[in-house]
C-alpha cells in the first residue's frame, strides 16, 4: 500500500483502512490523516458561511438529489413513520421558523425529553437550523433530574408528550421561571393550560428557511454525562464536531449511503445523539429509530424486517442477548447485518467469542466519552481483533496512558506527566484538538480545567496498551481497587465471572479488609435454571479462585437486578455505597421502569 492513498475523502480512507491486512498497513493510513484535511469532505455551509450540523446531515443531501432515500424510518408503541431527507429537511425547517416566531434566539438551549420518535429528529435538526443548542434528555427521568438539568442548562424550550409533561413537568412549572416555552409532540385539540401543540405550530411555519451563517465553534450541543461516578457534567459541544461525527461513522462503524444503520443508545446518552442523529444522517443512510424496550425476540425481529446492515449497541444488551441463547438468535434471518459495533462498558470477551458463534461476526468495541463526542478508540471494521480489547486508537486521534500517582489518577509534577510504555497501567489520556472535543462543561470551568495536564486530557479511566499498540480497558479511576498490593481492575474479574455459565452478569467492588486494604466483593445475576445457594457460591469462588489467583472475589452475592445508569452501565459505586451503607448520592441516572 502507498504512503498517500488514491481518494483521500473519508470514505476513501475508510475504504483504504478496510483494505489494510495488517497493523502497519493502519498505521500508514492512520498517518496521513489530519482534521483539516477530513473537514474538507463536507460541503459546509453555501458561499462559505461555516459549518452547521444540520446542514450537513440533511439539506446538503437534497441538494445532491437524494432527497428522496427513506432519512428515518421510526418504529415502537407510536407506530411506524419513515421520513424522507426533502421530508426532514421541510419539518426542520418550520420548527426553526416556530423557534424565531416565539422569539428563540441562537444559544437559546431547546430540551427535549422525548423516546425516539420522528419529532425528535424535527426538534433536534430544526434546533441546529436556528443555532439554537439540543440537550436531550431521557424519557425515563424523574421529576427530579429533569428540573435539575433543565435549571442547570438555563432550558428556554422544552419539548416532550402530554403525558411526560402531565407527570413530571406540570406539577413543578412554577420552579421553572426561564423555561418559557413547552411544545407538545401530541395535543393536538386542547394543549394543557401554558403549552403549545407541536404539530399545529409546524403547520403554521413556512416551509423554506435559509440556515445562518454558523461559526464552527458555535455551542450545539449540550450533553449530561451518564452519572456513573457521581454527579453528571453538562459538557458543551460546537458545530465543528460533525465533522469528527461523520469521519469516526466511515471509520469504526463502516457506514456507507446505501446502510440501514440502527444504534440502539437513547438520544439523553451522547451515543444517542452522535449517532443515533447526526453522523449516520451525514451519511444518508436510512436509520432506524426504535422507541420500544429491550426484548431480545423483538430486538431480532426488527434487525430482520428491516434489513439492518450496521448495528450500534452496548454491552448490557449483548449480554441479555446471549442470555437468551444462541438458538434464539439462529431462528431470524440476520443475513444483511455485516457489522456489529459497541461502546459504553467493557465489552466481555465472552461476549466478542459468542458473537461470532451467534451472528457468524464478532462485536467491535469502540470506547468514548461523553466529553469527546466521538469514539476515540476502535476496533476498525477488518482489523484482527482482540477479544477484551477497545482496540486502536482513530485517525486523527493521539492516545496514551500516564503513570498515576497514589489517587490512582495521573501523577502531575510541575504541570508535567509521565507518558508510560507497553503494557503499564496507567490514566488513558488523549491529546486535546479533534473537532469533537468538548469545550466546557456547563457553569464549571474549574472542572473542566483539572481535566487537562501536561497537555494531555485526563480521561478518569485506566488502561494499558499492548506492544502492538491495542488499548486494554482496567477500570474507572474511581473503581479501581486496591487489594493486598494488587491493583484489581473490576472488568477483568467481570469478564472471567462471565465464563462460568451460570453468570450472566457481574458487577464487582472493593471492600475495606483490615489486613488486605480491600477485597474484592461480587455481585452476580444467574442464568435462568440455576439455584442462588451455598453450593453454588462455593463452586463460583472456587472458579474465580483458579482463574484469577490472588484478585479473584473473595465474597459473592446473588442479585437478579443489578443497578444500572440509564445509559446501560452497571453502578458500581451504587453496589459500593449499599454495601458500606454510605449515602447513595446522585441517582438520577438510575434506571428506572418507565
Ligand atoms: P460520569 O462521567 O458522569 O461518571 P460516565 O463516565 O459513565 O458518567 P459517559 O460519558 O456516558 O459517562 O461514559 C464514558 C465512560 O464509559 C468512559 O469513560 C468509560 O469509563 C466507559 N466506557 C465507554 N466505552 C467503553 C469501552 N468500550 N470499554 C470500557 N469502558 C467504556
Ligand atoms: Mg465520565
């Protein structure tokens, strides 16, 4: 392979990186790549007026003359929709009009708590048309952390269903003073006292709106982080981070026009928004937008019915799926998926080694972070993976791994960090400038600053990169646990948990231990069929004794519902806190029933 690849469009590369047959090959691809360059592969706004998101995800795609391919096609308990890109670029186009009628400026921050249905993408694309700025938020929040995110966020617009509004947003209006707008998805007729009917209101607005000239570093996005280590973080992001959208989709999750793409993340998680919005519709594929739960007979039927080709999902349901079995996955006809990616948690290697048994492929792990906006880390579409590990980092993309001090985050001496070799464990840090970097978060600039050091940000996570440059997730900082001198990364005592088969999932935490400084304590759900008894307590710390050696769990406990974020991440600090009988501080990112 050449030094300089023939079509250097981002397409081109991805199809350079895909043909790559060995890490050398990569590493020539990933060379030669800079953001300047990828910036140029999409259009930006007409007589150079910048770049603005929603251009790029959908006008720009009418005005090439595929107006017409299927943009959305929105299935779940409110029936199916499909919408065309002319379709979503008109409805856009009249909720930006709606926006300026009521007098919504640019920066003004539009929420929405809205499942994923068509007038979520209207919202959101419609919001980017009048620089307004998108913070969704999740349906299945409470009262509580709706008003807190809402206050936090200065929310001038809400959007959302009567009912969410009648349970969680009327009875607290008056605490609200700057939330001065409330558009209703479905009240058409009589609209609750103080609120407005979306669809009414589009009906109204004219049909053609020239988007403004929109500065690549105008705020776009704010996105709450998943609270799974405390309090979330409202992080900003800009218009310019499309371009890191788009690039990472070609890359890591191998999209291409013709893809029925589906990511199964709720748009109140950041991969919900990245993409589950934006990066699949710069590609113009047709996405698939599915508003029900998760059941895994479901979950099959509508990869099957709909052709998906591209399938964007997270480990908690990779694991429920192989719960259900590898027979169950052999009855639907899955023939047009050909690639399968993840993110959000460890990825068990269980799982990766089950995938290819179930699905004839394996799952690509990609790790990010609600601050980068984008997946930083991936197994690219052909490169040999390995199970366990997130893979390499993307083009465009510096990662490295810090020598840590006794807090178990980066040593930092005289504003100076110590960059550690193959295989030492250490904070995984990126150097800061792809265009999906977050700028801020919200009203917390001394939060945001401690993120940086050394000219590198600090992600909170440990790794280890192997001698062939594959990145190894340990653990959160925060969850790391220090046992009898051992530094115990929970996903690996997880991961091992997982083999044995009557464990279907594992959440594993530090407890104080006089002599050993802490020990490592499991929570384990069972796979249906077995007993949660004393044989079988004893038969699993036997396993992770001949396994693990001296990190293996030297207490285990039977939990059939391990608590979880909404985003799908087990909340290890919850299990910790219940355990110790501490105060179990913010949980309002624990999933609830809706
Ligand atoms: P908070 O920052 O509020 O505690 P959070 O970190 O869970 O919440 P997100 O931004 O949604 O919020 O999650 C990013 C984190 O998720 C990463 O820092 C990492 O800990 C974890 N993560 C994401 N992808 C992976 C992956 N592939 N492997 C391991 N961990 C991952
Ligand atoms: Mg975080």
């Amino acid at each position: 392979m050449g030094r300089r690849p023939v079509d250097a469009s981002p397409d081109g590369w991805a199809t350079q990186l895909s043909s790559a047959s060995n890490l050398t090959d990569y590493d020539e691809a990933r060379r030669d790549f800079s953001w300047a360059v990828a910036q140029r592969f999409l259009s930006g706004l007409p007589d150079a007026r910048g770049i603005n998101i929603a251009y790029e995800a959908v006008d720009r795609h009418v005005a090439t003359g595929r107006g017409g391919h299927v943009a959305i096609r929105s299935i779940g308990r409110h029936g199916t929709r499909e919408l065309t890109y002319r379709e979503l670029m008109t409805l856009s186009n009249r909720f930006a009009n709606l926006l300026r009628s009521l007098g919504v400026g640019p920066r003004a921050r539009v929420f929405t708590v809205l499942g994923r249905q068509a007038e979520l993408y209207v919202t959101a694309l419609g919001c980017w048309k009048n620089t307004s700025v998108l913070s969704p938020l999740f349906a299945a929040f409470g009262p509580e952390p709706i008003r807190n995110r809402l206050l936090l966020g200065d929310g001038e617009v809400l959007v959302t269903t009567t009912s969410l509004y009648r349970r969680k947003i009327a009875p607290q209006r008056d605490q609200l003073p700057a939330l001065r707008h409330i558009l209703l998805i479905d009240a058409p007729g009589e609209p609750p006292a103080g609120t407005i009917d979306l669809g009414t209101a589009l009906a109204a607005q004219p049909d053609e709106w020239t988007i403004p000239a929109t500065s690549p570093e105008a705020m776009a996005l704010l996105h709450f982080t998943s609270g799974t280590t405390g309090t979330p973080k409202g992080a900003i992001h800009v218009h310019e981070a499309v371009v890191a959208h788009h690039v990472t989709a070609a890359f890591a999750l191998d999209l291409r026009p013709d893809d029925v793409f589906w990511c199964t993340a709720d748009p109140g998680w950041v991969t919900g928004t990245s993409y589950g919005i934006i990066a699949p519709l710069t590609h113009g594929v047709t996405l698939l937008a599915d508003d029900g739960d998760f059941d895994a007979a479901r979950w099959y039927q509508l990869l099957a019915d709909n052709h998906v080709t591209v399938w964007y999902t997270a480990p908690t349901a990779l694991r429920m799926l192989m719960r259900a079995g590898t027979e169950m996955a052999a009855r639907y006809d899955l023939s047009a998926l050909r690639h399968i990616a993840s993110v959000g948690e460890p990825l068990n290697p269980e799982v990766v080694v089950w995938a290819q048994e179930a699905y004839g492929m394996p799952v690509h792990d990609n790790w990010w972070q609600t601050e980068t906006g984008a997946i930083m880390i991936s197994n690219y579409p052909s490169m040999p993976i390995r199970p366990g590990s997130m893979g390499r980092p993307m083009p465009g993309v510096e990662a490295g791994v810090l020598r840590c001090g006794d807090e178990g985050r980066a040593a930092v001496t005289d504003g100076q960090v110590e960059v550690l070799g193959a295989d030492q464990v250490g904070e995984l840090a990126l150097r800061p400038g792809w265009p999906s970097m977050f700028r801020g978060y919200l009203h917390d600039d001394a939060r945001y600053l401690a993120a940086f050091a050394g000219g590198w940000y600090l992600t909170g996570d440990l790794a280890r990169i192997d001698a062939d440059g594959y990145f190894w997730f340990v653990g959160r900082a925060d969850d790391v646990i220090k046992s009898s001198g051992h530094l115990v990364g929970p996903f690996e005592v997880e991961s091992t948990l997982l083999e044995h088969p009557a464990v279907t999932e594992a959440g594993v935490i530090g407890v104080p231990d006089p002599i050993a400084g802490e020990i490592v304590k499991a929570f384990v759900t069972l796979r249906a069929g077995y007993q949660p008894d004393e044989a079988l307590r004893g038969e699993l710390l036997a396993f992770g004794r001949r396994r693990l050696g001296a990190v293996a769990p030297r207490d285990i406990a039977f939990d059939q519902n391990l608590p979880h974020t909404s985003s799908g991440k087990v909340m290890r600090r919850l299990l910790k806190a219940r355990e110790l009988g501490l105060p179990e501080g913010d949980l309002s990112t624990l999933e609830r029933p809706r």
